[in-house]
C-alpha cells in the first residue's frame, strides 16, 4: 500500500512539473504582421515599348530574370490547344547561333539556368545567375526570346513529349473534373479548352509554331522583371543594346471570357472508381474589385485553409475525404470560387451535403472573432513570407501589372486582410458564393453515384 501510495505522489509531481514547464515553453502569442514594404523599384520604357522593372533585393549575390509576354493559352484557336506551350519548350530548343546545349551550357557557366513555360494569360522566359553576370543572363535570355531557330530535328521529341503528359493528365480524375468544369464555364473561350487531342499533338508543324510566335511574341507585349542584386548601369547597358532593336510585334488581342454557371450536375463516368472527385463553383469577381481580397479571405476560412469549415466538416469529422480545399483561381478580368474534394464512392452524395450546408451556415451565422483573427494571421503571415524571395516579387509585380493593380495592392494587403469584420464575411458569402448558381462536375462511378446527388440539382451525362 506504501509503495503505490509513494508512485502516486511520484507520479502527481512530476506531472505537474510536466504541465508547469509546458507552460512556461508556451510560445507567446505573434504580433501582428506588418504591411509588406515593396523594396524601391524603377520601371521605364524602351523605345519599341518595352516594359523593364528593376528591383534592389536581398543580400544573397544572385539576380533573376523574368521576360513576362503577354499571351498564352488566350491565343489559341480551338484546333490550336498547348500550342502556346509547344512554342514556349521549342524556345529552349536553340536559337540562330547556339544549339540546345550551349544554352544550357552558357546559363550554368554563369552559377544559373533558364526556363519557358506559358500559361492561360501570360508566357515566362526566365533565369537566375549569380550577381556578377546578370548582363550575361540577360543576353542570354534575350537571344533566347528574340532569335529562337525552332529546330526540325526537335520537333517529334517534343510532341512525344506532350503526348505522354497527355495520356498521364487524361488519366487522373482530378484533371477530367478541371477539364468539364472549364468547359462548362467558358464553353467556346480559350479558357474552356483544357486538353487537345492527341491528333492535334501530332499534327503540329513547325511553321504553325512560328506563325504563333510571330503573332504573340513582341517587344510592346512584353515586361522584363530584374529582381536581386546587380550593377545597375551596366544591367540598364545590356538591356538598351539587347532589345531595343526587338520588333515591337502585335499587339494583344485576346477576347474576354463570358463565364456562366448554374445548378447542374455533370457527370463524367468512371466505372469501378471507388472514389468519386468533386468539384462545385461559380464564376466571382476578378482582382481589379474592392471585394476581392475580402473574398480570399471569406474563402480561408470556408474552404481554403487547413483548419476551414468545408475541411474540418468532411476531413476530420466525417473521414470522408483526405484533402479538401477551395480557392479563388484568377484569369485576366476573370475569377471562379470552386471547391475541390476527392470523397468515397458511397458518401458522394453524403459530402455534398455537407458543403452546402457549411456554405449555407456561413450564409445564417457570421464567423467567430476568434475564428477571423485565425485566418488573418495566417494570411498576412503567408503574403509577407511569399514576397521574401526574388521570385516571389517578380509573381506579385506580374500578377499587379496583369491586373492592372497599383502599388497599394502589396502595401495595403495586410491591413485590408485585418480591416474584415465577421459581418463582412458573411456579406461576402451571401453576395459571391451562392449554392443556387453553382455548377456540380463528379467524377466517379455513375451507376452508384447518380442516385446519390440527383437531388442536388438535374444530372447531365
């Protein structure tokens, strides 16, 4: 009896020095995220109207380069899909006087690479190289931009290329849910056109890759971002000797999109799926809104974040999904509010229930101060953690000059992210994210998914 007596009295004081000394670790609590300060930049315009911004950051002796064209899938025609993207990789391929490899070779000379890739609405040249030589990485991506030499022999690697990410993306359920979902928004707009066909791949020429280039690449569609550390003058030299002579080219002529949303459900059938993969959403505004930083914010904490109401409901409560989420995706004078989830066959519908419903209780109930001040902080946190990099700066200025957004967006994101009430949130779901409007795309098993979700809203197959 002593001795039990004696573990107890051990085992009650070393729990609460256990408890004590975790009270004393307690982090205190963060202060709030300061506004981000952009650091000084200088913008001017050469002759052929070519944009170039020059950014002083950091202390670490390297510098990037980012050539942003704006263009990009928006240009394509609807027997013209990736072909935007063909282009962009065929950049990499050569120019008039170097070959693939000496690219390659001249950018890790210089402590660096190189990259192209388009996207919806813009295509991106870029690089980094260690301090010294960013005139070298400018020349280089110049070259690479303005004199690309499109080699035949190139060409098929390529395609083959393209048709395996083809087969690969075609595959995957999540990726056939993106794909009816942007068709049914845009239907015949660029945007709608997620994937080609693979005798569309195959029958791409050359000369279809330089006519598209010919039409989208020029000097008064592109802005050049220099983000890092480097000598001024001699980077401005380079510049004016490199690219003022570039053509100013055409410019762009991009149509704007027309989406449209309502209450359907599009099926596209997967037999045998033992899961079903959701995606539900409506067309909202674009960046250029008052509203459009409350809304990202509303969306944190619906859907957007690891600890949302959407997550929380049917990954940690009900197991029926492993990772949820929602998001704002942006285009130029365009935006969709759209939440993703990956659920069991069988509890289909059961989820979809569940997003309404959350929806419909932010709709009723404002959120919690507590809950508000949770998804601030992690905003403001991760904006000013985004823009501590080189890259990160070149994406913000990018995303401002896309959206024709001012300086005030950077420095008064923060503050707009706290300025929200818990009444304004709610305003923003009962104004934006209404279930009555939103399009349903489920991938999965028809036959057993069908009878599930067929009160959600009239099935299309």
């Amino acid at each position: 009896m002593k001795s039990i007596h004696l573990k107890s009295i051990i085992l009650t004081i070393l729990l609460s020095m256990t408890i004590g000394f975790a009270q004393k670790q307690l982090p205190p609590e963060g202060s709030q995220p300061r506004d981000f300060v952009l650091p000084a930049k200088e913008t001017f315009t050469l002759d052929n109207g070519l944009k170039v911004t020059l950014v002083q950051y950091g202390n670490v002796p390297k510098v990037n380069v980012s050539f942003v064209i704006r263009g990009g899938n928006i240009n394509e025609s609807e027997t013209e899909i990736w072909l935007a993207d063909l282009t962009a990789d065929y950049l990499k391929e050569g120019t008039r006087t170097r070959t693939a490899k000496e690219i390659a070779e001249s950018a890790a000379q210089i402590g660096g690479w190189i990259n192209a890739a388009s996207g919806l609405d813009q295509i991106t040249v870029s690089g980094e190289s260690l301090a010294e030589y960013a005139p070298d990485l400018v020349t280089l991506l110049a070259d690479v931009l303005m004199n690309p030499g499109f080699p035949d022999t190139e060409l098929e690697r390529l395609k083959n290329n393209f048709l395996r990410n083809l087969q690969v993306q075609k595959s995957q359920p999540q990726s056939l849910a993106q794909e009816q979902f942007h068709k049914v928004l845009y239907a015949d707009h660029p945007y709608g056109r997620v994937f080609p066909t693979e005798d569309m791949i195959k029958g791409y020429s050359v000369d279809q890759v330089k006519k598209f280039y010919q039409a989208n690449f020029g000097a008064r569609r592109t802005h050049v971002y220099i983000v890092g550390m480097f000598d001024t003058e001699k980077v401005k030299s380079t510049i004016q000797k490199n690219l003022n002579t570039w053509n100013q080219g055409e410019p762009f002529n991009g149509a704007l999109p027309k989406p449209l949303s309502e209450r359907m459900i599009y099926m596209v059938d997967r037999t045998g799926s033992t899961q079903s993969t959701i995606i539900l959403g409506l067309p909202v505004i674009d960046p250029t809104s008052s509203d459009y930083i409350p809304l990202v914010v509303t969306d944190a904490i619906l859907g957007g974040a690891f600890t949302s109401r959407i997550t929380s409901n049917i990954r940690e409560d009900k197991g029926y999904t492993y990772s949820p989420f929602s998001q704002v995706s942006v285009h130029f004078r365009d935006a969709y509010w759209a939440e993703n989830a990956s659920v069991g066959v069988d509890v289909t519908g059961a989820s979809l229930k569940e997003i309404f419903y959350e929806i419909d209780r932010m709709q009723k109930e404002p959120p919690s101060e507590k809950e508000l001040k949770g998804v601030q902080n992690y905003l403001a946190g991760i904006f000013v953690l985004r823009n501590s990099s080189r890259n990160g700066i070149i994406g913000q200025l990018s995303f401002m000059d896309l959206h024709g957004l001012d300086d005030t967006y950077l420095s008064s994101y923060v503050k707009k992210v706290y300025q929200l009430t818990p009444a304004e949130v709610q305003q923003m779901v009962r104004t934006y994210l209404l279930p009555d409007k939103m399009t349903i795309v489920i991938v999965g098993d028809a036959k057993k998914v069908k009878s599930q979700v067929s009160s959600y809203g009239k099935v299309v197959m």
